[in-house]
C-alpha cells in the first residue's frame, strides 16, 4: 500500500499558522514580484478567484470582497514542508517527497503495527501534523501511486469522507475511478485529456478499462502502458528519490523576474552575480562542479522595444568548477557579449550544465590539475557562514549595486509578504 499525504491550501494554511484571525476567511498568496495568484485558500476559491489570475486585474475584486492579500514567502513555507516531512519521516519506513506539500508514504508491512487499520493510522497522521505544525491534510491510501493520488483528490474534494480515503477494496476502486474525470487523472495533460474525450474515454474507469495495447499507442508507450496499469491496482513504479535537495539534479538554474526594468550595466550585473552565486552554492551542496554556463537576459515583450525579446550564451569552462569567484568572472564576461546600450531588461538567470563530481574534472592532454586548495576552503567557510548567519550574510561585492543599505533594485516586489515567522530570529512572536 502507498499512501499521499498532501497539504490542504499550503502557501494560505502557512500563514494562517501564525494568524488565527485569518481562519475561515479568504486568503490568496501571489508568485514572486506579486505577479499573479499562485495559491488560494477555499475561501477565495469559491469567490470564483482561478490560479495564475494577473493581480492587477483582480486587484478590485479582491478588494471588494475583502481577500488578504500575501507575497510569496518561500523561507517560511520551505520551513513549514520541512517539519511536515519530518514527522512523516518517522512514522513511515520510507517517503517520497514529492513536492513542498506532497509526499508519497510506502506503507508495506505496516498493517501489523496498526492492527490492520491503516484508516486509523492515516486519520493519526492527519491529528498530529495539525497538532505539530499547525497544517491541515488530507491522505489517500491506494495498492499504487496513481491510486493513493487519485483517492487523495477525492478525500480534499468529499468533506464527508473526513479528510482520508482508503481504497482496500475492488469495489471502493472501481467507485473512486468513477468519481474522477479523464483530465484529473494524474499524468494526463489537457492534450491527452482532449485526445481521450475525442475517443469516447471521460472517468478514471473508462481510462483503466483500456487495453494495454491501446495505451501503447495512444498514450506515449510505456508510460501510457504503466498509468493504465496503476489505475488497475498494478503496481508499476516505487517511490522515487525525493525533490527535497537529495536528488542530485542534471542541471542548475536561478533566475529572476526583475522588480523594476533595469538599464544600468552595474544594476544587470548585480542580480546575474547573484543568481549565479546562489546557482553555485546549491552546485556546492550536491558536490558537483560545471563545465557549461549560460547566461540569458530578457525584455518586455509587451513593450516599445523591437524584437528579439530575449538573448542568451553559452560559455564552456576550461575545466569545471563551482568556486564562486571563477564563475562570477565568467558571468561577467558573458553579460557583456550580450549587453546592448539603452535597452531596458526585465529578467536574467543563469544555468549550469554538464554537471560532474567535484575534483574529478576532466582535462585536456596537456593540462594538469590546477591547485584549487585554498578557494575550496574559502567557499566550505562561505557556505558554513551563510548556513550559520542566514543567506547572503557573506557574498561577494559583485552582488550589490553600491546605493548603501536597502533593497537592490533588481530584487522583486513583495508587498505583503509576512515575517519570517520560523527562521529570523528578529520576526520569531513574542508571547505576554
């Protein structure tokens, strides 16, 4: 049996943590540089309020009906999923992190240690994650992935099923796969889901009643195969290694939407700098060095100025590194071959490529190994002190813009956003 944990309304029901007063009213939470909605609380869904709705255009309405307003806050949601996981950690033999408010459980052989019930176990689960953290959720138990996925969607969208569902039984799946259309199938897009409607397929049921060779055809091959056969009770795929920073990833990219448009070269310069030292600190963290950069730079494509809307350049690496200081030289150099005078841009990032384990980086013929000793410590103790102090307490003079204390000019917008409530010693509440 696997089981989905899944955080009802995450981004809202974290700030609802730390303000009570907000309870039962609607709360929706803006992408960074308060661009458009990205979470909304049941609230503000039933207000008809829709994910990715632009924030200047429901501006009014949001007023009207008085909806509390947040910006992102990521340090206090990333704290937040992290005591929820770890509390699941323990409970369970082995999770799957699957998102910031996500996680499969592998729940096999854990029936003798609760007498059978795992429908008892899940409803603890759900006591005590609200108890300790203050989140509520919700929890689908299925024989598969596909299944615990789909008995959770079921479980937040029932209120009489009382937050879990368990399908123990052939019956009790065959009920579920009829409860839930074709396009809310987990792994089905809006593409899919239109190619499936077309051919007469419009529940869960009428998708794991295919044939594995109409899913062969039909559905992407193998992957299609393996989804039908997951909707049967079959299981095809285990937990996975978890998004959670412990999955060693391919490629590495930072990049930002500016608050303002920027023109200055210092200003540009400043933010590649610093998307480039926080891309490098997380190369660091997984022990990995590139040997391919690249740097983009975008302009408003609504605006006055004539296309092309973005740029970019690859630069390849001599040999691979992630010290800080080589890599802000090369973002330099190519910040440069792609600057353009009296241009005004809105975003940039950078991205590593062709990861490989640090020291063992490969060299030409007639090449040996440079003496990176003295960097490499330099960059543990930067790590170490930003890891102590908090982010950006230690950082190259690269990143800032030179205009004293304050926010940088390239730094989003973040209007409403809450304290830190869990990670700044300064926001943590005072209790009389």
């Amino acid at each position: 049996m696997f089981a989905l944990v899944d955080c009802n309304n995450f981004y809202a029901s974290c700030e609802r943590v730390f303000q009570p007063r907000l309870e039962g009213k609607p709360i929706v939470v803006l992408s960074n540089n308060d661009g458009c909605v990205i979470a909304r609380s049941n609230e503000a869904k039933a207000l008809g309020f829709k994910m990715g709705d632009p924030y200047f255009q429901v501006k009014h309405d949001l007023q009207i009906n008085n909806v509390q307003v947040f910006s992102s806050n990521y340090a206090l949601y990333g704290d937040m999923s992290r005591r929820v996981m770890w509390y699941l950690a323990q409970q369970v033999p082995e999770v799957e992190i699957y998102s910031i408010d996500e996680a499969f459980l592998d729940l096999h052989g854990m029936e003798k240690y609760v007498a059978n019930d795992l429908d008892a176990f899940a409803r603890t689960l759900r006591t005590n994650i609200k108890k300790r953290t203050g989140i509520p959720t919700c929890v689908g138990i299925a024989p598969t992935k596909t299944l615990a996925k789909l008995a959770n969607r079921l479980a937040k969208k029932r209120p009489e099923l009382g937050g879990v569902l368990h399908l123990r039984s052939e019956a009790r799946r065959l009920w579920a796969l009829k409860q839930v259309a074709v396009e809310d199938v987990w792994g089905i897009g809006r593409q899919y889901a239109a190619k499936l409607m077309a051919a007469g397929i419009y529940t869960a049921a009428d998708l794991a009643n295919c044939s594995d060779a109409w899913a062969r055809k039909h559905l992407g091959g193998v992957v299609g195969v393996r989804l039908v056969q997951e909707l049967q009770g079959r299981v095809c795929q285990g937990l996975l290694p978890s998004e959670d920073g412990s999955l060693s990833r391919k490629s590495i990219s930072c990049s930002r939407t500016f608050g303002q448009p920027l023109s200055a070269f210092n200003d540009v310069l400043a933010a590649v700098a610093a998307f480039t030292s926080r891309a490098a600190e997380k190369l660091r963290r997984q022990g990995d060095a590139t040997h391919l950069m690249t740097v983009f730079l975008s302009k408003n494509r609504y605006g006055l100025e004539p296309p092309p809307y973005s740029c970019s350049t690859v630069i390849t690496l001599h040999v691979a590194t992630s010290d800080t200081t080589e890599l802000l030289r090369i973002a330099r150099m190519a910040l440069k071959r792609l600057w353009q005078a009296d241009t005004r841009y809105t975003k940039a990032g950078v991205v590593f490529d062709g990861l490989e384990p640090a020291g063992h980086a490969q060299l030409s013929l007639f090449e040996s190994a440079p003496d990176t000793g003295k960097r490499d410590r330099l960059m543990v103790e930067l790590d170490a002190l930003n890891r102590r102090f908090g982010k950006n307490t230690v950082r190259l003079a690269t990143t800032l813009t030179g205009r004293g204390k304050g926010r940088a000019p390239w730094e989003g917008k973040a209007q409403w956003c809450s304290p830190a409530y869990t990670t700044r010693l300064q926001d943590l509440l005072t209790v009389y």
